[in-house]
C-alpha cells in the first residue's frame, strides 16, 4: 500500500491491522467513504465510514448489502463529525 491518500477510484479490498491502523487513525493515509476494508480481527470485510476526531474508525459491517442503512450510518457519522450542518434537503 502506498503512504499517499488515496483520491482516485475505489481499489481492491484493503487490508487493515495492528500493523498499520495507525497510518488510518492519524489521517497519513485517507480511504473513500465506501471503500471495502478488510480488519484482521474480523471474518468479512466491511465498508469504510471514516475516522472521527478522536480517531476512532467507523465502518458499516452489515453484509445483506443494505444501501440504505449505509447511506445512513454515513449521514449519521457526518452529521456527528460537523461535516453536515443541515442533513435535510429542501
């Protein structure tokens, strides 16, 4: 994995451990909003949220394939992060 953010399309599956979490939760290296991750301490892979200020990683591990509760937990994650101010559109 290169130690760039990634900006362009989606890649394969990203793998993500004790070894290089750290590169996740500092913001050296950023992934898209949906990228499909894999944690070593999990059995599917899941799909990235982002990190919150704390650096906590938030990730969607629902694996029915509900797009709608995604695009929720999304909202949800932004809304809480400041990044939305106003979740409704009028």
């Amino acid at each position: 994995m290169r130690n760039s953010k990634n900006t362009g399309s989606f890649t394969s599956t990203i793998y993500i451990d004790d070894k290089n979490i750290d590169k996740f939760t500092s913001g050296q290296t950023e992934l898209r909003v949906g990228q499909w991750v894999k944690f070593a301490w999990t059995t599917y892979r899941s799909r990235w949220i982002g990190v919150s200020h704390g650096g906590v990683i938030h990730a969607y591990h629902d694996h029915a394939g509900n797009g709608e509760n995604f695009a929720r937990r999304v909202q949800a994650y932004k809304m809480v992060s400041g990044l939305v101010t106003n979740p409704r559109k009028r």
